[in-house]
C-alpha cells in the first residue's frame, strides 16, 4: 500500500490555483523529495495531506485512509515537521518535547531526543531564547516522536548551519532505516540529491516529473553531452553523428564533436563515426545536474 497518494488533487485559492490535478504516488519505506519553486504548490499539497487546508477537487489518502475522513488516525501515524512553525516563547525545549510526547500518547526520554538533534545543552532554556535553527531542530526532534511511520518535512534544513544540516541527513536516513517513509520538500536541489531515492518536480502547480534523479537526468532533453577530439571535424562527419538514432543534437565545438543524445546512445555514436573511417582521439562525457534538470523540467512550458 502506498504511504502517500493523490488523484487529480486541486487546490484554488480564488484565482490562484495553487496545486493543479497532481497525481502523486509515495511507496512505503522511501525517501521522497518533493522539489519546486517557492510558490511552485509544495506547501499546499502537505497542507492538504495534513488536512490543514481542504482541496478543491481530487482526493488525498495516506496509508489508504483519506486525509479529511480519517484525519485523526492519519496523523498518529506522522510526524511533521511544518514550515515556519513557531515555537512557544515561554515554555522550555523539554516542555515542548513533553507536550508533544502526550499529544501522542508516548513515554519519552526528552534528554536523548534533545541530544538526537543536537540541542541537549539548550533542553532547559525557554524556545523563544532559541535561534532559528535551533528551533528547527526542537521541532524535528518533537516531529521524531512515536517512531512515526511516515515524516513530512516540510523545508527541513531552512534555518540549518551545515552541521545541522548534515544531521538532519543522517536523521532522515536512520528513520528510513527504521523503516519510516520519508517526504520532504525542498527548493535545494543538493540536499535533495544528497538522501532521495525518487524526486518530484512540482512547477505552477503541477507536477512535472516524478523518478529517480538518474531516470530524470535519462529522460531529460539533451540528456548527455558527449565531446569527441577528432583529427579534423568535418560538417560529413557531422551528419554521420546526426543520423544514429537517439542523438538529440551535435554541432561543432572548440575543434571537437558535442553531441547531447540519452546515456544509451554514446557507444552507437562512437561506433558511427568509427564506421564512417574517423579517428577517435578522444572523448568525455557530462551528465546534466539536479539544477540542469530542474530548469529543464521548470522552465516556460515545462517538458
Ligand atoms: N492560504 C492561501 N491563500 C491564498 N493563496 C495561497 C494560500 N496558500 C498558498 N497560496 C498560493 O498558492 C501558491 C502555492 O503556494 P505554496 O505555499 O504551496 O508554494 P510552495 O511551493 O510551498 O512555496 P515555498 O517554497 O515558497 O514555500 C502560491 O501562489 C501562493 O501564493
């Protein structure tokens, strides 16, 4: 049974439509990335699988329970860690840890989910003295609370130095191990890439693309630039690269052969020109970034 799975699920804000007919399917025990823009619809659709706002058209179910009508039994099954969540100024770290332990209806041992997230030597001072990240990391830690079977993380590093940002990999990884499904939005391409199994590109909306980064980096346009030295380039041989089956495009660059063509079709390109009597001197490939693929998927018109 899926952990996450929208139908068609709309939400209009007025004129804005905020999330546009997004099909979404999350397996049990993945790490899922959930990538956009700010104002790109993320916030919307957690808010929805949260039951925080209610959509306009489609359904939102969670471990096949739908998030309005089960609501209560959805969310004792979660742990979240929302966007922008305030802190109360007056009641400590542990107050925090403990209320959230009874919320649940869990033993705790504040102390050591205070030292999990690397607040320990704060536990006892009042959240509104903490900074930004340390906050963050109150809430992460009150989100860990009762094993849950599925976080939602919602921006989880904003406010994060790079150790905590570090820890808070390591933390989505030790849940997943523990056989938590992990979702977590994200407009930083590198911490997404750094724990996902799989990505969803949401832009306007609308979600452009779910895989797995290198299924994407496949599929995407242009896919692969391969460079090939060769003697003497030729506007022939140029065409000779044109005509294998796959390539995407080839010109004539810096006295060598580019050609962007899917990772599958290098080796038939090679053989091509190999075939047609040209030298290979040498050649490498590049592989698109998660940013390259991100401005592929979000730009103008989307793919
Ligand atoms: N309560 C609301 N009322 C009106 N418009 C809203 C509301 N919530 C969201 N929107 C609009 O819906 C669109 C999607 O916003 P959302 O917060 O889901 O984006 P996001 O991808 O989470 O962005 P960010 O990365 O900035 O958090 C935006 O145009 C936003 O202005």
């Amino acid at each position: 049974m899926p952990a996450i799975q929208t139908h068609e699920l709309s939400k209009r804000y007025g004129d804005v439509t905020a999330v546009d007919r997004v099909d979404l399917t999350v397996d049990e025990g993945e790490i899922f990335g959930f990538l956009g823009h700010n104002g790109a619809g993320k916030s919307t659709v957690i808010n929805m699988l949260l039951d925080f706002a209610r959509p306009t058209e489609g359904q939102v179910e969670v471990f096949g329970m739908d998030c309005r009508e089960h609501s209560v039994a959805v969310r004792e099954r979660m742990g979240v860690l929302p966007e922008g969540y305030d802190v109360y100024d007056r009641l400590t770290g542990r107050q925090h840890l403990q209320f959230a332990a009874e919320s649940k209806g869990v033993e705790i041992e504040p102390m050591s989910i205070a030292e999990r997230v690397g607040i320990r030597d704060a536990v006892d001072r009042r959240a509104g003295d903490y900074s930004k990240g340390m906050a963050q990391r109150l809430v992460l830690g009150m989100a860990l609370i009762g094993d849950p079977d599925l976080l939602i993380l919602d921006e989880p590093t904003s406010g994060l130095d790079p150790g905590g940002a570090r820890r808070m990999r390591e933390i989505i990884h030790e849940e997943n191990e523990r056989g938590a499904t992990v979702f977590f939005s994200s407009h930083i391409l590198e911490q997404i890439e750094a724990v996902c199994d799989r990505v969803g590109i949401m832009h306007e909306g609308r979600l452009q693309a779910v895989d797995t980064i290198d299924a994407l980096r496949e599929s995407a346009a242009g896919g692969t630039k391969l460079q090939i030295s060769v003697d003497d380039p030729s506007e022939t041989h140029l065409d000779t690269i044109e005509a294998v089956d796959g390539v995407d495009s080839a010109w004539i660059e810096d006295e060598t052969f580019a050609v962007t063509c899917p990772s599958d079709v290098k080796m038939d390109v090679l053989v091509a020109l190999d075939a047609a009597g040209v030298d290979v001197l040498d050649f490498s490939t590049e592989e698109p970034s998660l940013e390259d693929l991100f401005v592929e998927y979000t730009r103008e018109g989307g793919q």
